[in-house]
C-alpha cells in the first residue's frame, strides 16, 4: 500500500489528544451542585474497574478514530478485499501518441497503457460514471461498455498530440459531472514530448500511471533508399536509423503509406538491416 | 396535589393548616399501657394490685384470677428534630420544592396534627450545630411559635443529627415521639449511635428520609457534569449515563445500610420524596405504627 498524501499521515500525532483526555482526566463539562455526592463516590468506587475498563476501550476508540482519519487523509492506495467506493466521476486520459507504438518486451506500450485504462474502468460501480480522452483530443463518454469499446479502439496516431490539454479537458469533464467525487487516471508513456504545457487539476484526485522498466532508446531515421530508385507498389524501402549510443540499425519497408503504425522490431536489437512489411493493414516491421 | 402546587398557595402556616385538615382528625392511641377506659390486655393477678382492676367475669366463669389492662389515652410529647443543613437546600428540577422547603412544611404539619390533639410538640433545627430548640408544649398558639423558627433562615455547611437529637433526649426527658427529618447524608453509625440513646429513654422514634427524585436515580440534565457536594465542596467528574446504573445500585444499597442501622435503634426508616403529596409520608410513618399523631 502506498499514500498519495503522506504527509497527511502526521494527523496521527492527535492520538494525543484522547490520550490526553483520559490520562488527565476531564475537567470540562457542566458544573452541577449534587448534594448526594457521597452516593456517587460510592458508586464510583465499587464500579471504578468497570467504569476504568469502558473509559480504556473509549479511549481506545478515540484513538482508532483518528488514525482512520489520518488514514484517509492520506489517500491511500491498494486494493483490498470487498472494498468499495462512494460514486465517481472517472475520466481516463490515454496517451495514444506515436511514441505509445514503440515494442517493449514484444508487446506495444500503447497495449500496456489500454490494459491498465480497462483495469481502472472494470474497478468503477454501477454509480460511477466514465470518459475516455486521449492525447489526440478524442473524448467518449456514456455507459461503462461504450468506454471499454473506445479503449480497445484506440490506435496510435502519427503525432505527439496534446497530454497536457486532454488533462484539462478530463478535468472539465469530471467537475461537470455533478458527481461530487472525481479522479483522473492518466496512463502515459512519459514522453516529453507529449506534454505541450503545464495543466491545472483544479484539486481533482489524480492517478499517474506510467509503465515501469527502462525506456526503449530514441532513434532517428537518417536515411531512407527506395529500390527500386522509382517506387513501385512492390517495392521496399532501405531505411537506416540511428540512436544516441551511435548504433545504427538498417530496415526495409515493403509499402510506401502507414496511416496507422505499430512497429515491432525483431532480432533484439542487433544492429544491421531489417526489413518492414504491411499486414492487414498494421505497420509491421521485421 | 403535587406538593410544588401545594407549596404556591401560601406560607407554610397555610399549607400546613390545608394538609391537617385533609389528613385525618382523632386521637391517638398512647403506646403505654395504663389502668382507663378502652380494654386492651389481661394479666395475671398479683398480691398488692388494686381489687377494682379485677376481671370478674373471667374469674365467675373460669376461676382464674387476671387483671383487665386498657388503653390509657395520654397527652404524647413530640420533638420534631429538622435538618437544615446546606444539602437540604437543594432542588433536582425547576418546579420542584428544595428539600428543606419540603421538609419545613411537613414539619409544621406534624406539629399542627399533634396540638390540634392537645399534645405537646416541639421543635429542633440543626445543621453543623443546633440552631433552634423550642421546648414542646401543647398550646395552640405554640405553633405559631414553631412556624417562624421554620422560617429563620439556616443551612449551614455540615449535617450535626447527633448534636440535634442528643439535644432532643435533654429536652424530652418523659418518653414520647421523636422524629428526625433529614436527607440523612451524614454517617449512618453516630446517628445510629444517639437514636439508641434516645430509644434507651423510651421514645418512639421514627425517620424521615427526604430525598429529590434526582437524587434517587441521579436524574441530572447533563452529560458528561463535575459534581460538587454543596457542604465539602468536594467535586467529582463522571458521564452521567456510565454511572446512573451504579448510582443506584449505591442508593439503594445505601438505604438498607440505613435500614438496618435504625433498626438496631428501635427506628422506623420512611423514604419521603420531594415530588410525593405530604399525606403520604405522614400515613406511612404513622399509621404503620398504629401511633397516629
């Protein structure tokens, strides 16, 4: 379990407080003549080990009740058994751009990112209610299943898009829910370069969620030769890349247009050539 | 009538008077035995007893020689000993008589009843130290007598019964009646320790216990409250609701401490509450007795 406030976590030090009050005992309250005082000494001395076990278990409670509270001020984060929540207004941000399509471990990030935005939507209630935004400005709302349709739709896109906008927008999306609780999930790659500026959250509860792992390396494109030199539909496309460790790796495209890419590459990272081709319409490569 | 009620239509002299007259009239019945009127045992017959006294018709039917004993009806002499102390000033709800105001007018009522029957009657108020003694005498104008000395102010900060009832025993010395009337939140063994003195001497003695129902079942409007004992100022703080059921667990087994103290002392122990019509105590305390006053 981990806490999106940890500091929130310094409420505990009220414990004091109730540990305060039974160890000093209480002088508040209302001040009462009572004649029959003696009776009440009484009543107090032959019941004090009852009474002094209730004030314990009072105190005890006291104390339980501010930890909770210092508990949950700290917004933690776990998933626990039959736990539940109050009804949420969820939008879930999805960076879907051109950066997301990058091959880890043999499967897209972009895959990665789409199993964790179902897992936060299969964790929302009937009384909850959810958006998809992603990084190329698409928003889809209504029912649970019209937004794990969208999620399971999604594709790269040729382009670093606008993460920092598509915050903003689920933002405006949740407060205008009339829902009083909210969360943003923003599942990202982490590339720089899709943060366009600097989003206000306005206080909504945010969750970041970004794969773990060391980022695949940057590489460019620093030459491209088509065989034959006159392109036709059968021909390929000798492209040599290049990354800041310097290794350049050689690639060849069967086709000439992919409006949507997912590039796998194989042989581990060997330098050399490497051919591309087109299947069912996918950007392929190999 | 609700006493409250009973007390707002006048002075003690007033509700007094309005409480005799729905209680009862007649004359008591003496505790000793004498040679009158009103048959009430038979003895045997010893040498020396007054031939007169002879019961004829036993001895004409059965041969036996026994004495007639009757009723003799004699003039009682009564000592109502009140407490006033500070804890007698007191009052658990608003509308409700404190239990010195409740206890002054049932002893003015009690002094009434016994003068309208020609007995004689006196008073002793007492808080730390006895503050008033008015030798008992039979004279209806006495209790006008008795009336403004409940009406002095006392309340001291301390309960002293024992000085107030030894003063009783000097002051009544042939035997009679004597009733205490206090909220009895004093030591239950010296109290014991001087109504035996008086029950030596031969008194009838009876107690009355004023209590406000508050005190009874810790009826107080608050949750959580500091208590403060009005004469020691000693204070306690508790959660009313965590203690009310040992309270009157304390309460009653306090009540039968009491019980059996008095009646180790010959003393019969009533329970006067505030908020009880005035009839009943006296009916109770009396007539229990068969010693009406």
């Amino acid at each position: 379990m981990s806490f999106l406030a940890p500091f929130a976590l310094l409420l505990a030090g009220a414990i004091a407080i109730p540990l305060a009050l039974h160890l000093l005992r209480r002088k508040s309250g209302e001040h009462v003549e009572f004649p029959a005082l003696q009776y009440l000494l009484r009543a107090q001395r032959e019941f004090s080990r009852t009474l002094k076990l209730r004030n314990l278990l009072l105190m005890l409670i006291r104390i339980a009740i501010v930890l909770a509270l210092a508990l949950a001020a700290a917004r933690p984060i776990g998933q626990m058994i039959g736990s539940g929540h109050a009804p949420t207004a969820l939008a879930v941000v999805l960076d879907n751009s051109l950066s997301t399509s990058v091959v880890v471990n043999g499967q897209p990030v972009l895959a990665r990112l789409k199993d964790a935005a179902k897992a936060a939507l299969a964790r929302a209630g009937n009384g909850d209610r959810a958006w998809l935004v992603t990084a190329d400005g698409k928003v889809v709302g209504g029912d649970m299943e019209a937004v794990r349709d969208a999620v399971d739709r999604t594709e790269a896109f040729a382009g670093a898009g606008d993460l920092g906008g598509a915050v903003s927008r689920a933002v405006q999306l949740v407060e205008a829910s009339g829902i009083p609780a909210h969360q943003v999930a923003i599942l990202t790659d982490g590339q720089a370069s899709a943060w366009t500026g600097v989003s206000s959250l306005d206080g909504v509860s945010t969750t970041v969620f970004a794969p773990d792992g060391t980022p695949p390396r940057n590489r460019a494109v620093v030459r491209a030769i088509p065989e034959p030199p006159h392109w036709t539909p059968r021909g390929t496309i000798r492209a040599t890349t290049t990354a800041t460790d310097n290794e350049v790796v050689n690639g060849t495209h069967a086709r000439r247009a992919f409006p949507r890419a997912t590039a796998r590459r194989e042989g581990h990272g060997e330098s050399g050539d490497s051919s591309c081709r087109n299947t069912s319409g996918k950007y392929t490569s190999k | 009538m609700d006493p409250a009620l009973v007390a707002g239509l006048g002075s003690i002299e007033l509700v007094a008077r309005r409480i005799v007259d729905g209680f009862m009239q007649g004359l008591h019945r003496s505790p000793r035995k004498g040679f009158s009127v009103e048959f009430a045992d038979h003895r045997a017959y010893q040498p020396g007893d007054d031939l007169r006294f002879i019961d004829w018709k036993v001895l004409a039917r059965t041969d036996r020689w026994l004495m007639k004993m009757n009723t003799e009806d004699t003039n009682l002499r009564a000592t109502v000993v009140l407490d006033v102390s500070k804890s007698m000033e007191w009052s658990g709800a608003p509308g409700r008589l404190t239990k010195a105001a409740y206890a002054e007018r049932l002893a003015a009522t009690v002094a009434l009843l016994l003068l309208r029957q020609r007995d004689s009657v006196g008073l002793i108020r007492f808080d730390s130290e006895v503050r008033t003694v008015i030798p008992p005498r039979a004279r209806t104008i006495h209790w006008h007598r008795i009336v403004g000395s409940l009406m002095e102010p006392g309340a001291g900060l301390a309960s002293d019964a024992t000085g107030g009832l030894l003063a009783a025993a000097s002051l009544v010395t042939r035997p009679g009646m004597v009733i205490l009337i206090s909220d009895l939140l004093m030591d239950p063994i010296e109290v014991a320790d001087a109504l035996k003195v008086l029950a030596g001497a031969g008194h009838h003695l009876t107690v009355l216990h004023i209590m406000d129902p508050a005190e009874r079942d810790l009826g107080v409007n608050a949750i959580e409250a500091e208590f403060q004992d009005p004469e020691s100022l000693r204070t306690l703080a508790a959660t009313v609701a965590d203690v009310r059921e040992a309270y009157k667990t304390a309460v009653t087994e306090t009540i039968d401490e009491w019980r059996e103290h008095l009646s180790g002392a010959a003393a019969s122990h009533e329970i006067v509450l505030t908020d009880q019509p005035f009839g009943m105590p006296l009916r109770r305390a009396f007539m229990n007795r068969q010693i009406l006053p």
